[in-house]
C-alpha cells in the first residue's frame, strides 16, 4: 500500500505542475479528485482494480487537496478545451455546474449504468429532467467529543466506553440540547482558562445550513424556485451562531487568537485543535474518523448526535429519546463538457459507483450505502460503523443537503427580503 501512495504522489505531483493535455489515446482516462487524504487510498484501489480488469483502458488520477483551486483549475480546462474525463464532484452543485454548461449530458449513456441509486441521491444529479452525474456517496454529520478533555473538566465519562454504561454524551442517551452544550462548553473553557476551548460552532462542518435546518429551517422552495434566507428557522440558526460568539468575546476568547495559534493550516489535518486536544467538541463528518486514525494513536473520543434547539426534545425518535437531526451530502461523478473518450470514462464511472467500486469504498471507509443493492446486503458495514451504525439511519434523521438551490432563483428579491430582516 506504501508503494501505491507513493506512485499515486508522484502522478499527483507530474500533473498538478503541468497543464493537462487533451486526451488523444482512445481508452485513456484522466481522473481528477477534489479532495485528499485519507478518502483517496480508497479511490487509489478502485482505479488500480479498474486498470487491472480493463486492460484495454487505462485510469490515472489528478489529486487537488484545495477545492479552490480544483475548481478553478477545472474551469480553466473547460474553458481551454482540455478538460479531465472524469471528476468528482459535489452533488448539491450538479445543477448550478450543468446550468454553467460545465457538464456533459450523461442521459444517452444512461443504458451503460446496471444499478439503481437511491432516490435522493438520484435527484439531485438531474436538471432539466436530464442527467449530469452519477452519484457516488453519502455522508453524515455528528457531534464529535474527547473525552480525555471532559473528564479533566469534571464530566463523568467511564473510562471503559466500550460497557453498556450511559453517560450523558452517550448517543444511546440521544442528543443533548444547544443550552446543555453552551454550559458544558463555557465549563471547558474556564476549567483550563480558555487554552482549551469547549465548542466552536462554525467549526468544520458547523456552517449556518447545519444551523439553519436544525432549528427547521428551509433554504429554499423547490416548487417556486425561490431562495428562502428570511425563513424564521434559518434565522434562527444565524442568531445561534451570532449569539453564541458574542457570548464568547463577552468571556474574553478572541477565537481569531486562539485559531490561529492552534490551527494555522487547515488543509493539514494533523494541525486541527480537536485533534491535537486543544478543542472539546466540535461538528464533523464520517469522513473525520479516518483522519483521527490516521495522525492519532489511542485518541479517546466519542461521537454523538448534533445537539437540538431547546423544546425539539419533546418529539421523540424513541421512546425517552429525543429525535435526532442531520444532514447528508456527498460526491457524484461528472464529465466535463469538450471531454473525449465519453463511452470509456463512463464504463469507469459505472464501475467506481457500481457494486465492486462501492465494496471497495464501504468496505474501507465509513462511508453509507448509497444505492439499493447494498442496503440489506451482509458484508458491507463499515468497520467502524458510526455510532454501531445506529446514529445516522437516513430515512428516520436526515435531510437532503440544505444548501441545494433551486437554479434560476430570485435571488435579488430575496437579498433585499433578508436585508430588511436584519
């Protein structure tokens, strides 16, 4: 494997330092990931068992760990006539992509893809009843916890997580309440005079749509096609976030201060303040489980529900269990239009989302099952199944990404609607 991220450098380092040229070669395909490690050792064995079982096609890839420059970087190429064959990425953007005209139609190639995508990720690869993408996974969110930095503070968390024992952050306990989670934080923060920090809310995946649709909040109105920014829940996910750093500038945390000595590269996961135990609790992804793996050794932590506004505790998931809430997202495979060798990128597409590519990623990651052969199916529960794969069950807790806009908005309406609303 340690040869393998090797070489997958080195093709890295060749094609990020040079432009990419059209590909001429029929059967070449050209890869290009928007993201780094650790989700592109999957990707690696996914390509190398495509290269191995096509050998009249041959995949490289292109890893761009900045999203900003992946995406400018794409643009250019598009716009030059020698755009990647395939790409990665976010599901929620297919629409606004395929309106820019960045995107090649898939829907005459639909014939080639065997397998069937569970409603919602489906959808959101669609515009104008056409296809864009393929979808290629799902992820959650939750409220990620070390315990270490809790328990020197005076919370009781047994030392042996692994018994039956309930604590309070325990998800069997259900999610705790945003006042909860401001007392247990401003606790953190005075028991180590504010070098350790309880809880930063827009923190990693702490943006104002996981406020907005925790408090009930709808971003926008598919059947009219309107941006919703003064609805009274995304309202109030934005006062959340301004009263809680108010409330911290009020106690003397300078949050600029603090980030910027313990967290000065945020493209390096081994610099992040959770991980390096200067930050209690904080909103992350599945995906944030193979980075604690990876630049820690024996790190305690925990994971549990997103904590709910006061008063949503009164409707039940369970019984004695307040319901829980999140969100999910995820990346699809696109084409970019002026592409060549269609017919040969999505046989790779169609192999990375089908059954052999999505037991390669499952299998590896803690990533959920997307389509619907695999949901019943024994053998593909991630290793380390988040929360034992009971915290995240997406029929019953979450949402469709919330930052899904529908195209041809009015959006100059509704800034002056959200103007007048401050």
């Amino acid at each position: 494997m340690k040869k393998l991220f090797v070489i997958a450098v080195v093709l890295i380092t060749v094609f990020a330092s040079c432009p990419h040229t059209p590909t001429e070669t029929k059967g070449e395909i050209v890869f290009w990931i928007p993201f780094g490690s650790p989700s592109d050792k999957y990707l690696v064995e996914i390509v190398n068992k495509f290269n191995t079982t096509n050998p009249s096609m041959r995949v490289t890839w292109v890893q761009y760990e900045d999203s900003d420059e992946y995406l400018e970087r794409l643009r250019d190429a598009i716009r030059d006539g020698n755009p990647p064959n395939v790409i990665l990425i976010d599901r929620f953007s297919v629409a606004q992509r395929a309106a820019e005209m960045y995107l090649h139609d898939l829907t005459p190639y639909l014939n080639i893809i065997t397998h069937d995508f569970l409603s919602f990720a489906w959808e959101e690869t669609q515009f104008r009843e056409r296809t864009y993408a393929i979808p290629f996974d799902a992820d959650v969110r939750g409220l990620f916890y070390n315990r270490n930095i809790l328990r020197e503070a005076g919370f009781p968390i047994p030392i042996d997580t692994d018994t039956d024992e309930l604590y309070e952050l325990h998800w069997k306990s259900g999610p705790i309440t945003l006042a909860r989670l401001e007392e247990i934080s401003r606790t953190v923060n005075e028991h180590f005079n504010n070098t350790k920090i309880g809880f930063i809310p827009q923190m990693d995946q702490g943006w104002h749509y996981t406020w907005g649709s925790n408090f009930g909040g709808e971003f926008a109105d598919a059947a009219g096609r309107n941006i919703t920014p003064t609805n009274q829940g995304v309202i109030a996910g934005f006062r959340f976030l301004f009263d809680w750093n108010n409330n911290m500038r009020k106690a003397g945390i300078d949050l600029n201060d603090f980030l910027s000595e313990y967290y000065q590269n945020q493209y390096n996961y081994s610099s992040h303040p959770f991980i390096r135990g200067n930050l209690a609790m904080t909103i992350n992804g599945d995906w944030f489980m193979d980075i604690i793996e990876r630049y820690t050794e024996d790190f305690d932590y925990g994971v549990t529900f997103i904590p709910i506004p006061e008063g949503y505790e009164d409707f039940p998931w369970t019984e004695g269990v307040s319901r829980p809430h999140t969100w999910t997202g995820g990346y699809a495979f696109a084409i970019p239009r002026g592409s060549r060798n269609t017919a040969e990128a999505m046989r790779f597409i169609e192999f990375a989302s089908g059954p052999v590519g999505q037991r390669i990623y499952i299998s590896n990651s803690e990533k959920l099952r997307l389509f619907g052969a695999f949901l019943s199916k024994k053998g593909f529960t991630p290793p380390i199944s988040l929360i034992s794969g009971k915290l995240f069950h997406l029929p019953e807790t979450a949402r469709l990404s919330p930052s899904v806009i529908p195209i041809g908005t009015r959006s100059l309406r509704c800034r002056k609607e959200s103007l007048k609303a401050r």
